[in-house]
C-alpha cells in the first residue's frame, strides 16, 4: 500500500383585500324602492366595492360650493352599507343634478374587508388572515371619487389610485369634473396603466370567475392590492395607513413620489415593487384558475415597464466566486509491507475534491496524469469550505488509501 501527504496553498481567492367601489347613476329607483320615491324626487347611486368586497363599508354623497375644493364639503342625502357582495344603492335629492358629486366609502367597527393580498393578510389587531378570509380593517379606511349626476352611463370607482387621483384634484384650481377626468388619465399614465383603466370596473382576484380577465386588468388589480400588501404593523398597521402615507408624501400639488430613494418611501416605484410581487405570490393561484395563458406574463410586463420608469435599477448579480487551490504533496517512498518505491514506479495521482467531509460523497476528481509531479492547482472553485484527498497509483495499477483530508475556504 502507498502512503500519501498533502498540503494545501491558502494564498488563492392581511378576512380581506383592497377596496374598490363601482358605483353608477340612475335616476329609475328599482321595484324595491319606496313607493314614495319618484324619479323627479331622487337621483339614485348604485354600485358595489369589489377589491376584497367590502362588507357593511359606509357610502356617501357630498357637495360642494364653489370655492376651494380642499374644504366646504357638505354631506346631502343619507349614509347606507355596502351589503356582503359589496353592493349599495344610495339616493341624493335631485336638484343636486347639475354638480359633480363626491362619493366617499369610510370603514368603521362593523366593516369587513375580503384578503386579496398573498401570502396573507395583517389585521389591525394583530393576527394575520389568509387570502380569501374576512377581516376588520380598521376604523381609518376613506375611498374617494367624484361623479357627473348628468352622466348616467359612466361608472365611479373608489380605489387606492382613484382615492390618490381625488386628492390632487382638491389642490387643482379647476374644481370641474373635467379636471378629475383629466387627473384620472395622468393617473394612468404615471402607473403605465391603459386609458380608462381606473374608470373601469376593477376585477376582484378572490373571485371564482376570471375568465373575462384581461393582462391590463390583473396590473390594475396587482397595483390596488399592492397597498394593502405593504401592511405589516410596524410601519403601517392598516390600509388607510398606508392611503394616508401617500397622502402626506405628496408634493404641494398632490403628486406621489416617482422614486423612493435609497430607503424605498412611499412611492410610485415601492408600489410597482409591490404589485410584481403580488403577481410573483398569485402565480400559483392565477395559473390554476381559468384566467387566458399569456395574460398573467403580459401584466407582469407591463409592471416590469414601469418599474423602469420610475429610475428604478436591479443591483447587478454579484460576480460568481471562482477561486484556486495549489496543492503539493510528498509523493510516497515504500510500499504498505515495507519494501521501497522508487518513483519510476509512480504511474499517476487521483484527486477528489468537493464541498463534502466525506471523501467517497465528493463529487470531482482530476487525474495528475505525470506521476512525477508534487503539486497541482485546482481551478473555478465556488464560495464556500472545500475538502481535497489525494492517492498514489502505480505502473502496475496498484492504489493506495486516500490521503488526510486538506482543507481550503473560498471567500469573496
């Protein structure tokens, strides 16, 4: 049996989800209407809130006179709830037909929102809820927009974008509807969202049905749900936190950060962070619904491009590690009976290496095919411990044990 030494050269290198209500005008109360209320009475609001559906959420109608848009408000007509699938039918005196309206949803302690965050979703009080559950989302939830009674045809969504879009138009000097349309389409074009995206009824992800979905609808709904993604009760505890935030990082005119700086603010970037990563968690569940092939790719796109426009840079993958280890060795002089070796009778070396303490699990070897030699360098070597053994094999084919161990860490 051979005999071996070697050495080793160290000197190489949150019950529910987001909200959004979709309401329209009609001035034809339904059969179940009171008697009492005739069209030349009522204007009549009807919609529902769908991001997460909204559960006993408290809608109502205000109006303003002229004057600055940021005060004045007065409430005119009652104050209903959004029922279990989020729907609500509210009417506004008639006479108010000729001014743009605001319609408000706040949350209080009997509201309820639906999970459409993965992989859960943090709860004001503490525990957190999975996707698809029912939660309480505080009492601290305000969703805004603003409606043309003299349009009958055009819907109103309440969502975190519209509700942002709502508070520049308070610091607009224009206080027409034309103004909030005009802010609703810089909206769009800031988020990278096709024109009418935030005036279109917003898809509920929770929903059994997403056949109908479109690649713009799934961005649209990954940038809402993206708000009440980044509730985590520390920084924020709830949703309108989380609105309010936006709110106060605004700029004088009511214009959300683009970028969020080295400490990721609040921001039109953070958003887009937030949304890809919902899409990244709702993989799973998307593919398995019966959502179109391709749609699901294309959103992920599409907020991928915007990203991009908001500065937004992906640090660069660090350099993979390729490091060396120079091993020597004696090479042996006598045999394991005790007669002598003489080198002429050294045919070669085998080399095992590998990441692993146990010789036989290591997964390389190289062949020192000169068996004149006593050393041999061992290149492209990852991060990380390596473990190098290494036996003699003479002319006539005879091996001897494999060597200690040496040992060699690779850093960066």
């Amino acid at each position: 049996m051979l005999d071996v030494q070697l050495n080793i050269d160290s000197s190489s290198k949150p019950s529910r989800g987001k909200v959004t209500n979709l309401c329209r005008l009609t001035n034809t109360p339904d059969s179940g209407s009171p008697s009492d209320e005739t069209p030349e009475q009522k204007l009549w609001v009807e919609g529902y809130a769908v991001k997460g559906t909204i559960d006993d959420g408290l809608i109502s109608i205000w109006y303003h006179e002229p004057g600055a848009m940021d005060r004045g408000w007065e409430q005119i007509g009652e104050t209903v709830r959004t029922n279990q699938n989020g729907g609500f039918r509210i009417s506004v005196p008639e006479n108010y037909s000729a001014q743009a309206l605001k319609v408000v949803l706040r949350s209080d302690t009997q509201t309820l929102i639906r999970c459409d965050a993965q992989p859960e979703c943090k709860t004001p009080s503490g525990p957190s809820v999975g996707f698809g559950e029912w939660f309480w989302p505080g009492n601290n939830l305000v969703l805004k927009s603003l409606v043309d009674p003299s349009d009958q045809n055009r819907a109103v969504v309440l969502t975190p974008l519209v509700t942002l879009a709502f508070e520049k138009f308070l610091k607009s000097p224009d206080g027409g509807l034309s103004r909030f349309v005009e802010l609703l389409a810089i909206q769009e074009g800031r988020f990278g969202l096709d024109a009418g995206a935030l005036s279109k009824r917003p898809i509920d992800l929770a929903a059994p049905d997403l056949s109908g979905a479109q690649a713009s609808d799934l961005k649209t709904a990954f940038l809402n749900i993206a708000f009440l993604s980044l509730v985590d009760g520390q920084r924020w505890d709830t949703l309108g936190d989380v609105l309010e935030t936006a709110r106060a990082v605004s700029d004088k005119n009511g214009v959300l950060p683009l970028s969020g700086g080295h400490n990721l603010d609040l921001s039109v970037e953070l958003l887009t962070l937030a949304g890809l990563l919902q899409a990244e968690h709702l993989q799973a569940f998307l593919e398995g619904s019966d959502i179109k092939d391709g749609t699901l790719a294309d959103a992920v796109t599409a907020l991928e491009e915007t990203l991009i426009s908001t500065g937004h840079t992906t640090a660069p993958e660090p350099e993979p590690v390729s490091g060396t280890a120079k091993m020597s060795w004696t090479a042996p002089s006598t045999r394991v009976n005790g007669e002598k070796l003489e080198m002429g009778e050294i045919d070669k070396y085998t080399v095992r290496y590998g990441t692993e303490q146990n010789i036989e699990a290591r997964s390389h070897e190289a062949i020192v095919e000169d068996g004149q030699l006593m050393e041999y360098e061992i290149a492209g070597l990852g991060e990380g411990t390596w473990y190098f053994a290494i036996k003699t094999i003479d002319t006539n084919g005879l091996e001897s044990a494999w060597s200690v161990s040496a040992i060699k860490t690779i850093t960066r």
